[in-house]
C-alpha cells in the first residue's frame, strides 16, 4: 500500500472513530433528554413529599355471624392482608395499612395514587369481589326471579386462581388457572349432543368499582376542568341520557340513582346551602351549568356497594327472612325529592346495571381507546376474560378446561398476578366500610423540596466537575452514561410501574450513580497506574484495565442485582419499589456502563486524542511525590513544562526564558516540600523504630529472668514477641520475593507501616464486636423496659375518634367550665374560641357551614389542650404523681363520617374529629380517657350513625409484615450468594461476605432501637440500604484481595508459604506414614492368623497388641501435629505476604469508604438539614454507609484474610503432597523395573 493510500485510510478510521463517538454521545444526550422530559410528565410523589390520605375503615365478614351491638364483626388482622390484596396486589404501591382495635383498620396512601378522596375511598369499598356474566351481562351464578331465585357462590365452582404462562400460537403466554370445584362450572355449558357448545362469559372483579369508575369518568381522566367535563358528557352522560330516554322505568330509576348527587349553591341572599339533582336530568343538570357552578362540590349520594353482594351469596341469602340480601334496597328516585324509597331486590338491581352499563361500556370502548387510553385500560382491568370457554380445548383457545382447571389468557403478567391474587381474596366475605377519610399534608413543604432538588443539583455538579478534573474527557463522558442511566431508571419506574417517587428513590439513585462511579474509577485508576507508573501505551493501559477490571465489573453489579432481584420477589410497598428501582438501575448499567461505555471508552482511545494530547487523558496522581497538598503545585508545573513544548514546536524558544525560571522556581518549592514530609516521615519512623527498640530491651530483660520449663507458656508468648519485633527490624532474614529472583527484602519502613495497619485492623476486630454487642444488649433491655419507639407509618398511636353530637357535647362542656382553678390562659383561649364561632354563626352561612365552623373550633380546643399538658391534667383532674406528659399528636376532621349501619344505603353528612396521639402507655390513654369523659365523651356510651366516640390502639400490619419479609429476604440473599459464589470464587468469600451481610442489619437495627429512632418505613429502608452496602462493599474489597492474591503465580506462593508448607505437609506425611504403619501391622496380623488356628484368647491378645498399636501411633500423630501446629503459627507470623495485602486492601478500602462516606453524607445532610421532617432517614443513611464499612473493613475483611492463609497454605501442601506421592510411586516403579 503506498504512503498516499494508507494516509487516506487512517484519515477514513479516524473519521469514522469520531463519528462513532458523536452518534453514542448523542444518544446518550437525546435520550436523557426525552427520559427527563417523560418523567417530569409522569412522576407522581410519595406520602412525605405530597401527602397522603388516612382512612378509618371498619371490618366486616359476611361469613361470621352479625354482632349484636351493631359493631363491625370481621377480623381486623385478617381483613388487612385481603384489603392489602386488593388495593396493592402487586405490592408496588406505597400503601399502609394497620390494625385499629379488633374490627378496624386505618389505611393510609399517597395523594398521588388516587385522584381523590372519593376516589381512595372507594376502591377500599369494593366490595364486587368476583363475579361470572353471560352474554346478557347478567349473573350466570344467578337463576329465576324473586323468591324462585337460586344462586352458587363462586367458591362452588373455583376452589382457587394462580397466575400461570400457556403455550400459545407463537410464544408463551401469561393466563390465570382457575382450580375447578367439581362439576358446578361445567354445569353452565350449554347442553347439546356433541357437548362442544361454546361458554360466552366474561369474569368480572369488583362491580360496584366498575360503576364508580363510570360515573366518575371526569375526575379519572387528565387535562383541565372544562375538557375533563366535555368529555364525561361526550361519552358518558349523553349517550347515558339517550338510552335512559328509552329504558323502562326500572333502568331509568337505578340510572337515576346511581347518577344522583348534590352540590353546593348560593341563595339569593348570599347563604350557601345545598342542591340535589341526577346527571340523568338533562333539564335539572345541563352540561354548562356542570362545568361552571356544580363539578366542583358535586358528590354522588349513593354509594355503589349498595348494589352489589358478596360473591359467594347463596340462594339463602336472598329468599329467608335472615338472609342478608332479602330486603329491598332505597334508591333516590326521580319525582320523589331527596328521599329514599324502596326499589328492588339487590339481586335485580345489580342485573338492571351490569346489563345496561357493561353493555354500554362494550358498545363505546373502541371511542375510548382511542381517545382516553388511560382509562380504557383501567376499565379493562375489571374484566379477568370475556370470551368463550371450549369445554375440550386446547392452548390455541383464549379460554378451556383441562385436568380439572379453567385457564383464561390475559394481557400480560401483571393482570394475571393482580387477577388471582383479587380472585383469591374475594371469596373470603369480607366487606371494608370508610368510616372518615382525611387529607394530611406532606412532611416535607414545597420550599424543602426545591431546596432540597438544588441541594442534589449542587451535589451533582460537585461530582462531575470531580471526574472531569481528575479523569478529563473519560470522565465526562463517564458521567453523561451515568445521568443516561438514571433517566432511564426515573421513566420505567414512572412509566411502566407507576412508583411514587420517595426517600427511597433519591437513595436508591444515589447508590446507583455511587456504583457506576466506583466502575468507571476502577477502570480510569487502572488505566492511570498503566500509563504513568508502567509508561506502557494509552491503548496498551486500556486493554489491561478492562481486562482486569471487567470481572469485578460485573461481579460488583450482580452484588446489587442479587438482593434487588431477591426484595423484589419477597418484599413489598417501599422496600419493593427501592428494589424495583436498583433492578432497573443495575439492569441499565450493564447495558450502558459494560457494554456501551466500554464501547465508547475503546473508540476514545483509539482516535489517538489522548497520545496526542495527554491534557485530556486523566490527571497523574499515581506518582511517589503525589499528595493532595502538592496537587495544584504539580498541575502549574505540567502546565508551564506543555507550553515550553508548545513553543519548542513553533521555533519560539526565546518565549521559553520567563517560562523556565518560573519552573525552575515551582519544581524548587516542589523539592522542598517533598523534602519536608520526607524529613518528617523519618523522624516519625525513627520514633516509631527507638520505641521498638526500647519494647525489645524491655522484653529481653523479661525473659532473662522467666525460668523456660516453669513458665513454659508465658516463656513462649514472650519469645514470639520478641521474633515479630526483630522481623520488624529486620534482625531476621526473611525471604520474600521479587521480580528476577522470587526474593525480595522489605524494609524496615514498609514492615512497620504494615503492623500499623495490622494493629489498627485487629484493634476494630476486637473494638467492633465488642461495641455491637453492648448496643444489642442495650436494645434489648431498651425493648422490654421502654419499648421500640415507632414513627406514624409503624402503628405505636391511640386513635379517639367522635363525630356528630358528641362534638356538640364537647364544645358545651368546655364553654361551661370552672376555671378557677385552671391553668393560666386557658379561660382566654375558651373565651376567643366561644366569640370566633359566635361572630360566624351570626353573619350568612348555612346550617351544615356552622356545623363544620363548631367541628373546627373543637379541633382548635383540643390542638391547645394537647399542646399544653397542664391542660389535659386540668379536665382530667390527673393525680400529681400520674399526669399526661406532652407527645406528638395530630387532630384530623371532615364533614363525612359514616359509620356502620345497616338499614340506610346512602352518604351521611356527620362531622367528625380525630385526635391521634403518638404513645400506647396505658397510664397516659387513661389520662386521656378521662379528659373526654369529664366533658361528657366516653365510649362506654352506645355509638350510632349520628353520634359517637371510640378509641382505637393503633398496630402496625403492613408495615410489620414488610419487617418480616424484609428479614425472609435477607435469608434469600444469603442463599443466592452462596450459589454466585460457588460458580465465580472460593469458600472463603462466602463465610466472610455471610457474616458481614448478617450482623450489619442486625447492629444497625439494634444502634435505631438503642438510640431512640423512631422505626418506620424510612429507617426499613435505611436498614435495607446497610445490606446493600454490606454486599457491594463486601465484593470491592474481596475483589481487590482476590487481584492481589491471582497477580502472584503458584512458584511466588510456593516461596512466601514455604516454611508454613513445609510443616503442613509433613503433618500430612506423617499421618500418611501412621496409615501405612497401621495397615502393614494389619497385614502382619493377618498373616499370623492365616498361618495356623488361634484359640480365642490368642485372637483376643493380638487384637489387643493391634488396637494398643494404632492407639499409640494416633497419640504419636497428633503429639507431632500439635508441635507442627505450633511451629506454623510462628513461622506463619513472619510470612509478611497476606498481611501486606491486607493492609493495602485495607488502605484501598478506607479511601473507597472516605468517598462514598462523602457522596452519602452529602445526601444524608441534605435529609437532615433541608428535608428536617425525614431526619431520621438521613441519620438512618449515614448509620447503614458507617456500619456496613466498618464491619467489612475491620470485621469481614480480617476473617476473609484468615481464611485465605488457610485455604492457600492447606491448598499447597495437599499439592506438594500429591506431588511427592507420585513421585514416590514412578520410584517404586523405577526400582521395580531395576530388580
């Protein structure tokens, strides 16, 4: 090729190269871009940054009998797992429920998940369960009419559902298995003689939210108030009025009620009251009056579980006198004002709706898709299969019976998960009722937010100007792939899971940008140390890093996928969503980070770029002289050394004159200083050697007085003293190796920087252990004496709850008091509360609007009494020695409290209030018990729809069964390692990597319960994120251990190991030649007794001689071990090999934990500081990140170096003895073809 052709060729490379470079850059920079756009579209945020919902609900199980007091008679601990089902079947959502006594439930959520409060309390309301239509969309599980009629419940025809995968046309597909229950579901096939008639049937999940989901069309749906509006008329209400125009009057009247509401409306003197009307009413409601006076307060009065019954309701329950179902339900009837009237059975209403509604839905759904996607697939989420069932089918069927089971094909996995799992818990009778639901602002206020997103803003710059100083253009691009990672992370958790974003979200990021940092680091250090230290090529250096590094690469990655993958599986709500989110974050870095940044990175590389001009390579600190306060001083020098070679270049020498004088100066300064610490190293070494010298006069001295064969052991323990403090002065030769020789001699220096290290490693391996277990001990005692202090997401509260009258009943007693002898400001703080409600009772309000103003100045009396302890002590007329002591609390209130009662269908109006107060002593509940019973309020009076007062003790359920999942998990990551470990390493890795992922949850939970940290669902996460930390930390630090150990070859070892091989293998041949005695004197006596008869005594004497024979010989054996045993572990502490690696890894270690310590204290500060409400999850961050390094670094670390000596010295000995008995045998042999 000529000198022209190949220019043009490596002018071709090279444009391609850059072209490369700008398409992978580009993308990375679009996609981010985009990613960061759709998220800022889509995020929806968690509990502690938008608020949440708090729902009082009571229990009721349509299986147990009715109680006679007209209280809720299901089982609170029960009816949380199934209302868990339903409203979290896939365990994503950050929903918490918890127990309120026996029969009720409190059950809180993020404001982002449900549009409304209408909205969350109805889907905890769902009380559909499962349902089988015909293809009249009429209940098949249902025959006949009025007292004729007959009905199976579903648990007649399926004894359970699972989610499954079927082989369909062209891959598998995900379905749901439905167990049959006998011949009962046959037994609805249509009869004909082939028997091959196919089932038209649609499987329909909670009906009555299938109805609320209808006409609340408007606020499912996004966009502003007047599209919003436009569209429900467009494709609800019209054609809805259209079909009512044409109905029977029985269509037309549970239309009516079901659409009938009420809104609030001014009078013509200015008194807000309210107005009632049905959306059927085209006259009463018309679509502008909707969008501009009603839509606002409009609320439906009807509540649709009044029209559906429980999905295993039986033929009894609809015509005996006791049946639940036999009395007519009341509808709002048009004509009829705002009364309730008796209609029909529930059976023939609920027939009337399905008929027309899911009819309607079918006939407009395809409009629907098309213009309301979201919708459309809620609405589709109500329908597990709507098809036909072949009685004799096969997979190519959407739905057919096989070996006793119905499988029906659904979208995807996730219905076929959420399907079963509703499907299962709906045959279980429970039916949940919303006492109160309540809005609670979020913890953390706007302005936190905004600081908080600047503070990560700052923290971010802070780390890319950090890798583009140190590592240039690779750092910059390797921060680009990172930010790419993190949007694709943020969009699929929005996009595909619908997470709500959390505390746990921002540090799960961060510990995901922290692992991509770490593997690029580990890459560009690799590189750094190639091509300074070892001046091999900037290509050269790239392949040997990525061939070094790439294992530890992928092995730290699979370190945050195991567990991930593993919480996933096991756990739910935020522990699930924080693993939901590190499998995705792990997944996108070995996509971007392995292959694409490695990619990116080798193109880089080889344009040439960097040879050319090494500025753009990474910054060299790997240098002797290199520290941090000479950095800037070497960065001037490198600078003014490149421009007097510029100008070299250029035939500009005569420039250079002012430049080399100022170099002349800079390197000065640089040799001065190096000068200094190099003085101030050798005194300090000189101290640290005169000490030792001083310890080893002592100890001489010592032992010149010990007589050796009275003080043995103590003679002993001295002289190993005195052989580790000769080593260490280099009194004792002491082979190690080097390059040409395999023998090396390290200094003096280097020995005693080493047994520094040694003292501090083994000083926290003794310290550490210690201190855990004082906190364990101390959290335990804690535990029992003052008990776990619990944040408002762990139950730990006392609920008192009164609504109607009995607020009326308060406010009385308190307007009424005697305050002669109350504290100080309270009689002025009653007086302002009676004229502030006065002064508005007088001006122009109506009677529901001075209701709800008495509910909020009773709010506002108790908010003062519980802020002001002498207040509660005062009308609790508490004894001296036993008084209310301020806590947290909180008071709620609202307009709608319904609670249970049986002979109305419709939403009442009762205010009510809620005090939550954060203790469950019971010392100060009854403080607080009597403070409500001296103004009137007790809960021994009956409670009913109108007027009442409980108290509930509030205990953690979901969030105790995250605890234990949490725990279950733990065990799963243990189990999964030993499987990785196994495949990709030594034993060793695994008991040291056990340990560490053990004890550090478990010291972190006992240092929260020691300390007082409230436990919640923050500081699980804290919890959880030590466990990553103690694995990921765990793999990098046993990584670097392992490089070390695998650069030296088995003649290296050999040489290292060799007096501690010897002794192991002379215990090995010893045992071998004890064996062989043995067996020979075996022989011999089996030769004595083939060679004549032996009486029985005789037996007896030789088997005597033989057993006292191999008695001897095994004392022999294990008297030689012991002594061996002993000489190993002196020589073992002169081999200065492993405890050279482990204070370089231990340094590696602490300059590792110093960043990512750096990194997550940035973060942790920002919860505490700018985020105050969540203080806890930052000290509970900066705990887990401390603990978890700690204990690798002085825990795992130590035993794993331990181990290791073990495993190699025993490795080598088993193969020079393997060695040695084959060249023993080809002697033998030899000698066997000699004679």
């Amino acid at each position: 090729m000529s000198k022209k052709n190949k220019k043009k060729s490596i002018k071709k490379s090279s444009i391609f190269k850059f072209f490369s470079i700008f398409i992978i850059l580009s993308s990375l920079i679009v996609g981010l871009f985009f990613s960061s756009t759709a998220f800022a579209d889509n995020y929806k945020l968690g509990s502690d940054f938008k608020g949440y919902y708090s729902a009082l609900v009571s229990v009721d199980n349509n299986n147990n009998e009715k109680n006679s007091d007209n209280q809720p008679n299901g089982d609170a601990k029960e009816g949380a797992k199934v209302l868990n089902d339903r409203l979290n079947p896939m365990g994503s959502n950050q929903i918490i429920i918890e127990t309120a006594g026996k029969n009720f439930l409190k059950v809180m959520s993020p404001i982002d998940i449900y549009e409304s409060e209408t909205v969350f309390a109805n889907q905890i309301q769902r009380n559909g369960g499962i349902v089988l239509l015909n293809s009249d969309n009429k209940d098949i599980q249902l025959s006949g009419e009025d007292d004729k009629v007959t009905r199976k419940g579903i648990n007649e025809y399926f004894k359970s559902a699972s989610a499954t995968t079927i082989t369909g046309r062209t891959s598998k597909e995900p379905a749901i298995s439905y167990e049959l229950n006998g011949d009962s579901f046959s037994s609805l096939f249509p009869s004909d003689e082939n028997n091959a008639s196919p089932l038209n049937l649609k499987i329909m999940i909670d009906a009555d939210g299938f109805f609320n989901d209808i006409r609340n069309f408007y606020k499912l749906i996004s966009g502003d108030k007047k599209d919003r509006v436009n569209a429900f008329f467009d494709y609800i209400i019209d054609p809805l009025r259209t079909k009512y125009k044409g109905s029977d009057d029985d269509t037309k009247a549970i239309l009516y009620d079901l659409f009938y509401g009420k809104w609030k409306s001014e009078t013509s003197g200015g008194i807000s009251d309210f107005r009632y009307g049905s959306l059927m009413n085209d006259t009463e409601i018309t679509r502008t009056s909707f969008v501009n006076e009603i839509v606002d307060s409009f609320t439906y009065e009807s509540d649709t579980s009044k029209y559906v019954y429980d999905a295993n309701a039986k033929t009894e329950d609809f015509t005996t006198d006791e049946g639940q179902y036999k009395n007519k339900i009341k509808i709002y009837k048009e004509g009829q004002g705002h009364n309730l009237v008796d209609f029909k059975r529930i059976d023939s209403a609920f027939g009337l709706l399905t008929s027309n509604l899911v009819s309607f839905y079918n006939d407009n759904k395809a409009t629907i898709q098309n213009k309301q996607k979201k919708y459309y697939t809620t609405m589709e989420s109500y329908f597990l299969f709507s098809g036909s069932i072949i009685k004799n089918g096969s997979e190519g069927n959407d739905g057919y019976i096989k070996d006793n089971n119905l499988y029906t094909k659904v979208e995807n996995d996730s219905k076929a998960r959420i399907g079963a799992s509703l499907f299962n818990s709906s045959g279980k009778g429970y039916v949940f009722k919303v006492n109160s639901v309540a809005t609670h602002k979020a913890a953390v206020t706007n302005i936190m937010l905004i600081i908080g997103i600047v503070f990560i803003a700052i923290v971010t710059l802070s780390l890319i100007i950090y890798m583009c100083f140190f590592y240039r253009i690779l750092g910059l691009f390797a921060m680009i792939i990172t930010l790419s990672i993190i949007g694709i992370t943020l969009v699929t958790l929005t996009m595909w899971f619908g997470l709500t974003i959390g505390p746990e979200t921002i540090i799960a990021l961060f510990i995901i940008t922290a692992i991509n940092v770490e593997i690029f680091t580990m890459i560009f250090e690799n590189m750094k140390e190639s091509y300074f230290l070892k001046q091999r090529g900037i290509k050269t250096s790239f392949n040997i890093s990525f061939k070094e590094n790439i294992s530890l690469m992928l092995d730290i990655l699979v370190s945050l996928l195991i567990p991930a993958i593993s919480m996933f599986w096991i756990t739910s709500n935020t522990i699930q969503s924080f693993a939901i989110i590190l499998t995705i974050g792990s997944l996108a870095s070995v996509l971007l980070s392995v292959l694409i940044g490695l990619i990116l990175f080798k193109v880089t590389v080889h344009t040439n770029l960097m040879s050319k001009f090494q500025n753009l390579f990474a910054l060299n600190t790997t240098s002797t002289n290199y520290s941090f306060s000479t950095l800037f001083l070497n960065i001037k020098i490198n600078n003014i050394k490149s421009k007097i070679e510029k100008n070299i270049n250029k035939n500009n020498e005569s420039s250079n004159i002012t430049l080399n004088e100022k170099l002349k100066l800079l390197e000065k300064k640089l040799d001065d200083n190096i000068l200094k610490k190099e003085e101030k190293a050798k005194i300090k070494n000189d101290k640290k050697i005169n000490k030792i010298n001083l310890k080893l006069d002592k100890l001489k001295v010592k032992i010149n007085k010990l007589d050796k064969e009275k003080n043995a052991y103590r003679y002993q323990k001295i002289e190993f003293k005195i052989k580790d403090l000769n080593y260490l002065l280099g009194n004792e030769n002491i082979d190690i190796l080097d390059n040409q020789n395999d023998v090396i001699v390290t200094s003096t220096k280097e020995k005693i920087k080493i047994k520094s290290s040694e003292k501090i490693i083994y000083t926290g391996f003794k310290a550490i252990p210690l201190i855990s277990l004082i906190f364990i001990i101390l959290s335990i005692a804690l535990g029992f004496l003052i008990g776990v202090k619990y944040d408002n997401t762990f139950g730990g509260r006392t609920e008192y709850t009164l609504w109607g009258d009995r607020i009326d009943t308060v406010y009385d007693q308190f307007s009424n008091s005697d305050f002669d002898e109350a504290p100080s400001n309270l009689k002025d703080k009653v007086n302002s509360l009676i004229k502030e409600y006065e002064d508005y009772k007088s001006e122009s309000h109506s009677n529901d609007e001075k209701t709800f103003k008495k509910t909020e100045v009773v709010s506002e009396f108790l908010n003062y009494s519980f802020l002001n302890e002498s207040v509660v002590n005062f009308f609790a007329n508490a004894a001296s020695t036993k008084q209310y002591k301020n806590t947290s609390f909180d008071v709620t209130n609202g307009t709608s409290f319904a609670y249970k009662n049986d002979n109305t269908n419709q939403q009442n109006n009762v205010n009510w209030i809620t005090l939550s107060v954060f203790t469950t002593d019971n010392t100060q509940s009854s403080i607080i018990k009597r403070f409500f019973s001296s103004l009137y309020v007790s809960k021994e009076d009956e409670s009913t729809q109108d007027s009442g007062f409980i108290t509930k003790r509030i205990a953690p359920s979901t969030m105790l069964d995250l605890t234990i999942q949490l725990a279950y998990s733990v065990l799963a990551i243990v189990l999964a390692l030993i499987i990785y470990i196994i495949i990709r390493f030594k034993w060793t890795y695994y008991v040291a990597m056990a340990i560490g992922i053990v004890l550090v949850p478990l010291v972190l939970s006992a240092v929260i319960i020691a300390l007082q940290i409230p436990l919640g669902s923050l500081t699980i996460i804290g919890i959880t994120v030590s466990i990553i930390f103690a694995i990921t930390t765990c793999f990098a630090i046993f990584g670097k251990v392992r490089g070390l150990i695998s650069s030296k070859n088995e003649k290296s070892l050999f040489t290292y190991f060799s007096k501690e091989v010897e002794y192991a293998y002379q215990i090995r041949d010893k045992k071998r030649q004890i064996n062989h005695e043995i067996f020979l004197e075996k022989q011999a006596i089996k030769i004595k007794l083939s060679e004549k008869e032996n009486t029985r005594e005789e037996m007896r004497e030789l088997n005597l001689q033989f057993n006292k024979f191999v008695y001897e010989k095994k004392l022999e054996y294990k008297k030689f071990a012991r002594e061996n045993k002993e000489l190993i572990y002196k020589v073992a502490k002169e081999n200065n090999y492993l405890s050279e690696v482990l204070a370089k890894t231990f340094k590696f270690g602490i300059k590792r934990f110093m960043l990512v310590s750096l990194l997550f204290l940035s973060l942790s500060l920002l919860l505490i500081i700018a985020i105050n409400p969540i203080i806890y999850f930052g000290i509970s961050i900066i705990l887990g990140v401390v603990l978890a390094n700690l204990f690798v670094l002085f825990v795992s670390l130590p035993i794993f170096i331990f181990l290791e000596k073990w495993r190699i010295r025993n490795n080598l000995a088993r193969k020079r003895f393997i060695n040695k008995l084959v060249v023993t045998n080809e002697e033998q042999i030899i000698e066997g073809i000699n004679d």
